[in-house]
C-alpha cells in the first residue's frame, strides 16, 4: 500500500497589515461588530508586487525548503486557487517556471475556499496510484483584488495569502483519506460574475471590475451543516472515533462557523488552529496557512491525528484525514 505523507510545509503573507480600525475609516463598520460576527482582527493584503503567483512561490520554496526536497525532484505541482495571475497559462504554470521545476505535470485548481482541499486530495491520488513519488501542493490567493472596498459586506472578510507542503510516497500514513464534493445548485450565494466565454459582460455592469458577491447569512447556515456531514463522513470512511482526533485545520471563514465544528466534533479550541484573527478568510490559503503555522511553532506533532475541512463558493466542500 502506498500512502502520501507530509515532509515539508511552508506559507507566505503579504507585508500589508490592515487592521478592522484601518476599515472603520473608510467604511460605515467597527471593529467591535467584526471581531464579534467573524473573529477577524487584521488581514493581509497583497501589493501588486505581490500577486497570488509570487506568494505562492515563496510558500513553496519554504515547504521545499522544511523538506529538504530539490525542485528537481517534483513529479507534480497542484495548485488550488480562485484567483489566478492570468487567465492562462495556469498560475501553476508560472510558478514551475519560477521555482525551476522539471516539466512535470503542473495545473490550477478552482474550487473555491476547498481549493486546497480539491489540490491536495488530487496529489494524494496520483502518489497512491503510483504515478508521483513528490508532490508539490499549494493554496495561494489574492480575493482582496475582487474585493468592492465600498462594500462593508465582503471587505471586512477576506484575505490574501500562501500555504503549501510537498507531500512525499511512503509505505507509512499518511493521509488516511480525501473527501470531495461540490452542489452548483448553491453558485448564486457566493460568485464573481465575470468569466471569459460569457464576454466579461459582468463588467460592463460593475466599472469594469470583476466584484466577489456573497450572500453572507445564507452561505453561514449551509456551511455549519456541510461541514457536520463531512467530519461525520471522513470519521466513519476511516472508522474512528471523534475522540481519536487530535487537531481540527479548519477553512479560516468565520469563527463561529469554526467553534459550531469544533463543538460537533467535542473537540475544546486549544485543538483547533485559529488564523481568522490575523489572516481573514485567505479561502484556498487558508487551510495550508493555519497548518504550517502549527507545525513550525511546535504544536502539531509527527504522529498526530488532523482533521483539515473546508467549504467554499460553487458550493464544493472537502476534507482530509491525516496522520502526521
Ligand atoms: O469562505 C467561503 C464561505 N464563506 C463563509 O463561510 C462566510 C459565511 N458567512 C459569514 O461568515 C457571515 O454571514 C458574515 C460574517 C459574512 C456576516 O455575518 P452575519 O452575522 O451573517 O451578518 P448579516 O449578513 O446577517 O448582517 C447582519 C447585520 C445587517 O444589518 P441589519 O440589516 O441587521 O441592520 C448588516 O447590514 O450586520 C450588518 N453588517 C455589518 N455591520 C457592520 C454586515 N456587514 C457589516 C459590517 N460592519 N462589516
């Protein structure tokens, strides 16, 4: 049986820090409401020096970098991300170019906020089916730029950032298993209406600029509940008990969406890793963010049981069970 695990993590932010007092200048909001309704304190916001492609970069060089892996050595490079440098080539593309990979097989994935989750359960498969021995997965965004700053709705959200880890073959667990699924039913409560086939029309609308729009309290009650199937799901796949788990990494969105898990799941919150407070929701870097912050400051050990779910726009949501 072969099985993919973990050998290196690695993440980047962007240098701008606002804080919630830098939005309450500019939009009719306070900091009290959004630390009470979403945990959120600060965020990160990228430059244009800083697009998601050069995040992305520096998170894998240092994931490469804990590995002690050669970018030679990569057989694939999964990116999950909603907000890709250039329609194409893929950011996966310019990001092997970047690194010096060798002419593997390298591809964006746009799930959303499960990004990652989608990115790292299509690694996994291709190291379990024989086809990759290293594997370089990444989440990487910048939604701050189809962010409305005069919306107070979405601007107070998001985030941009990087995680990434290079996942290695191995005769020991491991990731144990991937969960995905996705209902487009729901694509009207969380989308950028503005695509290439449909003639960018949505921006004739909107001053030429592609907008995030969600519908915040509608997104919040489908994903409480999502996310209690697929942490039942991912437990009984592996016949466990919830009490066998020993971290939750959730998708930073909200942290009453992450405390309504963490309760499901009798888990107190010193085992679940927080980065909503400083990061917002980095929606594909989130997951890879909250993970190698805990591994690089000690708290998640080899050996450890993680739980890692997300849920996001389309709507697609995932997990993954891993022994670390
Ligand atoms: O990552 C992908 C998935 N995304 C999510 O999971 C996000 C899920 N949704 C959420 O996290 C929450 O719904 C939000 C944080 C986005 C919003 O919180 P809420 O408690 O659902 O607020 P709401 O939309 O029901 O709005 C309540 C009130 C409204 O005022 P009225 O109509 O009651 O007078 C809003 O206008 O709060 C108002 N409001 C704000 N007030 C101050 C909305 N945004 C703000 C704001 N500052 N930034």
């Amino acid at each position: 049986m072969i099985y993919s695990r973990i050998i290196g993590t690695g993440s980047h932010l962007p240098k701008k820090v606002v804080t919630n007092h830098d939005l309450e200048k500019i939009l009719d909001t306070d900091d009290q409401w959004i630390r009470d309704r979403t945990g959120i304190r600060e965020r990160r916001i990228s430059s244009a020096e800083e697009p998601t492609t050069v995040l992305a970069e520096n998170a894998c060089r240092k994931a490469l970098e804990a590995a002690d892996v050669d970018p030679g050595e990569i057989d694939l490079l999964v990116l999950g991300t909603t907000t890709p440098d250039l329609i194409f080539p893929s950011s996966a593309c310019l990001i092997q170019k970047k690194l010096g990979l060798p002419d593997c097989g390298a591809m964006d994935v746009n799930a959303a906020c499960s990004g990652f989750i989608y990115a790292l359960s299509i690694a996994d498969k291709f190291i379990r089916c024989g086809d990759a021995k290293k594997v370089l997965v990444c989440g990487a965004e910048t939604l701050s730029s189809l962010i409305n700053w005069n919306k107070r709705e979405t601007a107070v959200i998001f985030g941009d950032g990087a995680g990434a880890m290079v996942l290695e073959a191995s005769a020991e667990p491991g990731i144990l298993s991937t969960h995905i699924h996705a209902n487009g039913n729901y694509a009207d409560l969380l989308n950028t209406e503005v695509g290439v086939s449909r003639g960018f029309e949505g921006l004739k609308d909107n001053d030429g600029k592609a907008e995030l729009m969600m519908k915040g309290n509608e997104v919040f009650k489908v994903a409480v509940r999502t996310l209690g199937r697929i942490v039942d799901e991912t437990l009984a796949a592996n016949n466990m008990d919830k009490s066998e788990l020993d971290w939750l990494i959730p998708h930073q969105a909200n942290l009453r969406i992450i405390s309504a898990t963490a309760r499901k799941l009798d888990m107190n919150m010193e085992q679940v890793v927080i980065t909503v407070d400083r990061h917002g929701n980095t929606s594909a870097a989130s997951v890879p963010l909250a993970l190698d912050e805990a591994v690089r400051d000690g708290r998640i050990k080899r050996g450890d049981m993680l739980l890692l779910e997300a849920f996001g726009g389309g709507f697609t949501w995932g997990s993954a069970l891993i022994k670390y």
